[in-house]
C-alpha cells in the first residue's frame, strides 16, 4: 500500500508539471527500477499529451521527453541530432473544387453528399443505374448478383450500403459487404463513379458519411461518393425512392436494377494532410570493441491513436477521449529508456554497438520501423538482431506471464533463451512476424525478440491508463531480457538467422478461404500495385515465386492497386485452384501460377 502511495504521488506530481512546463525530470539509476518504469509511463501517457498522435503537439513532446532521456544516459544522436524524420498522411480534408449536380440541380456539400476518404479526384459525367446492394457473389452456399443485368459501363452505379444481414455478425455478405469492396467492383464492371446510400435498415439518419481517413494512402481509382436518401431520391424524380426499393430486395432476398435517365455530374477533390513524423535513434558504442560496425536494435514505437475517433483503430471509435495507451506503448518506450541506461554502464563489455530507436507511427502501419529499416544508419549487414517492446506494462498474474516472438528466428535463440530461467510463465512463438515494429526487420533477414505481456480489454481503448500498469512486474521482464540481449552484445559471435513459417491458425483467423501468404503493405505506400513486405515460408506465395519487394499488379486478370483489391480478389479464389498473379519485379513483369 505504501509503495503504490508513492507510485500515485509521482504520477500526480510528474502530470502536474507536464502541464505547465512541458517537462519532466526522472532520477537517473542504471539499474532497471519499477519507480523509473513507472515515471516514464506517468509523463508519456498523461492527459497533456493527447494520446501521442503522429505529427500532433502531444507527440512532439512525447519525442522531447524521450529525446532528453537518451542524451542524459549519455548515449550518442544518431541521423539528424537523434532525429530521423518521415512524412505520413494524419488525415484528409475535402478541397475547394468538389462539386455535384443532378441533372442540372446543385447539392450541398456536407448537407447532401460528401466524397469518401478514398475517392480518386476526378470530374465525371454520366446517367446514373440503381444496382441494389452492389454485389456479385457465387460462392457454394451463397449467389447474389446485382450486375448480372446491369450494364454500368460509362455510367454511375448507385448502391446500398452494408447488406441485407446487418444483425447477423457472421453474415457471408460480410467480406462482400464494405464500401471499399462495392467501389472496387463497380471499378471493374466501368462505372466512371459509385453513390453510395444509406438504407433505413443500415441507418434511420440521413445524412452523409463521414470523411474519415482509414490510414491507407491508395484510392479507389473511381471518385467515391457518400448520398443521403434525400438526395439519392432526386435521382428518380418521384417515381420511386430508396426506401422503396429497400424493402424491395429485403422482401423479395433478391437483386432490383433501376436504369435512371438522370445525369450526374460531379468533381471530387480529397486532399490527404501531411505531417513530420519522427523516430529517436541513439547509439551506445561497444567499448569493448571499438572498431565493431556490428550493431543490435532495441526499439518500442511511442506512438498512439490521440483522442480517438473514427479511422484510427480506437475500438471505442464513438468516444472522442485521450487514448493514453499507457501500455500500448508507453510501457515499451519506458522500458528501451531503462535498457539505455542500463547497457550505458555495460558499454566496456559490449562487443557489439546497440542502437537504440523510438519508433514513430506504428499504429498506421509500423511505418516508422519501415522507414528506418530502408533507411539504416549502418549497413543492413551489421544489423545482427532487433529487440523489441510492445505492451510490457500489465503482466497477468492469473495466465501466462509474457510471451516472447521470434524465438525460431536465430538458431541460437532455443538455448540463449533457455539459459536463463524466467521469474514468470513465458510463452514462446517461432514466428517473426507480427503486428508490431519487429515484422520490418524480421522481413529484412534480421533475427528478432519480441517482448509483450499480452492484449487485454483495454486495448485500443481510453481506457489503457497507469492505474492498471505493473511497474514492478515490468521491471522483472526487462532485467529478465537483458540476460539473453548481454549473451549476444557481449561476444563478437553472430546469430544465424532463420527463415520461420507461418504460425499455425493463421489462416484460420482470416475470412479469406484461401490466402497466399504474403505480409502485404498494408498503408498503401506502394502506388499502381501491392507491395509485398514480406512472404511466409512455404505458402503459396514461396512455393509460386513470389518474393519479397515484388508488387502484385493483377490476379487472374484483375487489377491490384491496393490492399482492399487485393483482399476482394482474394474474396473469390477457392481452395486447390490455380491463381494466375502478375507481379512488377524490377520494372518488369512476371507472370507466376500460384497453386492455393
């Protein structure tokens, strides 16, 4: 009890002071103590910094925090002072050119309709067909097809949002069902544009859809635009309405197709909102052999979602709340700070260079371990293992205590990490993959560790705040985790990496029935394509030629440009089939047979 008191004090004191000065001064102790964890946590996931949102004032401060930590163990600036900066897309706003008239009547803006984050800008013109929910689905227990009698060619296509099970959470439409899915086939059947519509049964309110950024860079390719019914019910100029024709289909379970002899014409101008992104990378130079290039990478992103809202992963996307993500991930950060300063003072037995990186913008796609992996301050060569810390703050007493990623990525990991017998229960995985910073490094031929007590049901939620971290327990992993870090900085030896395949249920967990295997890009970054960062060891994809760097283009003859057409051609591909996948390789192109 009097231990937590003390802990309460300093978090009230260390909040108190970030509020008005925009610092705070955490003693410095080379051993790894459960006061530091905890003091670093209080300041990096306190109110004043908003949820460090990538480019916001809450993140700047955040990176001036960890910043002064790093300089004050003494470790030494890498890049730009300590700072390795990125560009990444925060959000988009709508520009001034967007306009949209039926017939020759004008709609307002933000009252009647409003283009959708992944629009294409573009000005188009053309008659305009009700094709029902926008499906065409053949699968063997479901057939639905709004096009079948549709010619869309040159022309907008008007569709119903969501499908005709919104209470069933387990519908088949669900894969078919999303706006991004319904644009990408009205893309392939010719629509010039799509007008999406919200049926009474998807929402009694009539209004526009949001413009919200879904953190993925690419657009549709079409102009993409959200219409209330009012003024979808223009469109037919009193003969019929959406809510007619909505209760059409859901009585009669089957497709309506409505030619209209109204003319749309429209611009759609989104622009996406660019922001400085940044990682903090320092280095503690190997005293116990100097003239060492190789190095070791410790890392944990210091990111998080803000204040919430829609299109940033909050899993409360209604409450606008600082998401302080007390363990995700301000725990990491607070740990890779404690390792600094602890391997500061063990700099004359390291015979390798630790570099040490707080990494930006990992919620939008760990783009800032993306970006320094192609954009190393050594060569990739000398990288000879990345640690990293994500989520380490609410160790389980009940369950298993932490479980440890990438052990099957060294050949020597089995028996450095057996060497030493943790405290708790450990749960090891093989794979190198993951949804964290790791993955990028894992993708480059790097061995990797991966260190986390687990999600829980805070996660991605206001609600991840300090009153449920363990400092002391956090302690425990991160003294645990320097025995196997100082079995491979103290010696000149190497570890061998090893390729790890897919972990068992992953597939599983997907609603693909088939999936080649590959970690795709997920941000978009890639344009005209979908880059592949990575490919499982023997799925389809390796077994097909696919490589990593390759960026798919087509499947079976349809158009990739992103993730989302991807996962919709995907969609409909069988198991025991042949796919026939077209990839750019080196400006060229390749055409591989890919048996799933």
């Amino acid at each position: 009890m009097k231990q937590t008191k003390i802990l309460f004090l300093t978090y009230i004191v260390a909040s108190v002071f970030a509020v008005f000065s925009g610092c705070v001064s955490v003693s410095k102790n080379a051993d790894i103590t459960p006061q530091e964890v905890y003091d670093h946590i209080a300041y990096l996931a306190s109110d004043s910094l908003k949820g460090r949102y990538p480019g916001s004032e809450g993140s700047r401060l955040a990176a001036g925090y960890i910043h002064r930590q790093f300089l004050d163990y003494g470790l030494s600036p890498l890049f730009d002072n300590g700072y390795q900066h990125f560009k990444v897309v925060t959000g988009c706003s709508l520009g001034k050119s967007n306009y949209l008239l039926i017939n020759n009547d004008s709609l307002i803006i933000d009252k009647d309709y409003r283009p959708l984050a992944f629009s294409a800008n573009a000005e188009k013109m053309g008659q305009v067909v009700f094709a029902g929910y926008g499906f065409e689905i053949e699968t063997d227990s479901l057939k639905w097809n709004d096009y079948a009698l549709a010619d869309v060619t040159g022309k907008w296509v008007l569709v119903l949002r969501e499908d005709p099970e919104p209470e069933n959470m387990n519908s088949e439409f669900i894969p078919f069902a999303t706006d991004r899915a319904k644009a990408t086939l009205a893309k392939d059947k010719g629509a010039i544009g799509i007008l999406l519509v919200n049926g009474v049964q998807a929402s009694k309110m009539d209004v526009p859809l949001d413009l919200t950024f879904d953190q993925n860079l690419s657009d549709a390719g079409i102009p993409v635009i959200s219409l209330t019914r009012q003024a979808a019910n223009r469109i037919f100029q009193g003969s019929i309405t959406i809510e007619e024709l909505e209760k059409t289909i859901l009585e009669k379970q089957k497709s309506v197709i409505l030619q209209s002899q109204t003319t749309i014409t429209s611009n759609t101008e989104v622009i996406q909102n660019l922001a400085d992104a940044k990682n903090l990378v320092f280095m503690i130079q190997a005293k116990g052999n100097p003239k060492t290039e190789d190095a070791v990478v410790v890392g944990a992103h210091y990111d998080h979602l803000g204040m919430g809202g829609k299109g940033v992963s909050s899993r409360m996307p209604d409450t606008i709340a600082a998401h302080n993500g007390a363990d995700d991930n301000a725990s990491g950060v607070s740990g890779i700070i404690e390792l600094a300063g602890y391997y500061q003072k063990q700099a004359k037995k390291m015979k390798k260079d630790m570099i040490f990186v707080a990494f930006d913008a990992e919620e939008m796609g760990v783009l800032g371990s993306k970006y320094f992996v192609e954009n190393l301050p050594v060569a990739k060569s000398n990288i000879k293992a990345m640690f990293n810390y994500d989520m380490i703050g609410r160790m389980k007493a009940d369950s298993i205590g932490i479980s440890i990623g990438g052990t099957g990525t060294a050949k020597e990991f089995d028996s450095l990490l057996h060497a030493t017998k943790p405290v708790f229960a450990t749960q090891f995985s093989p794979d190198g993959y993951g949804p964290s910073d790791h993955a990028p490094f894992y993708s480059a031929g790097i061995p990797v560790l991966f260190y986390s007590t687990g999600a829980h049901e805070d996660y991605h939620t206001p609600l991840d705040d300090i009153d449920k971290i363990r400092p002391d327990k956090e302690a425990d992993l991160l003294n645990y985790s320097t025995n196997i870090i100082s079995q491979v900085v103290t010696t000149a030896d190497t570890l061998t990496f090893q390729s790890t395949g897919s972990p068992q249920g992953q597939q599983r967990r997907s609603r693909l029935k088939v999936t080649l295997g590959i970690i795709p890009d997920m941000a978009g970054i890639q344009k005209n394509g979908l880059g592949v960062d990575g490919v499982r060891k023997g799925a389809p994809a390796d077994r097909g030629g696919i490589l990593k760097g390759d960026k798919i283009t087509a499947i079976n003859g349809e158009p990739v440009t992103n993730i989302y057409d991807y996962m919709f051609r995907m969609s409909k591909l069988k198991p025991g089939t042949t796919a026939v996948v077209e990839v750019e390789r080196q400006n060229q192109k390749v055409v591989l047979l890919i048996q799933l």
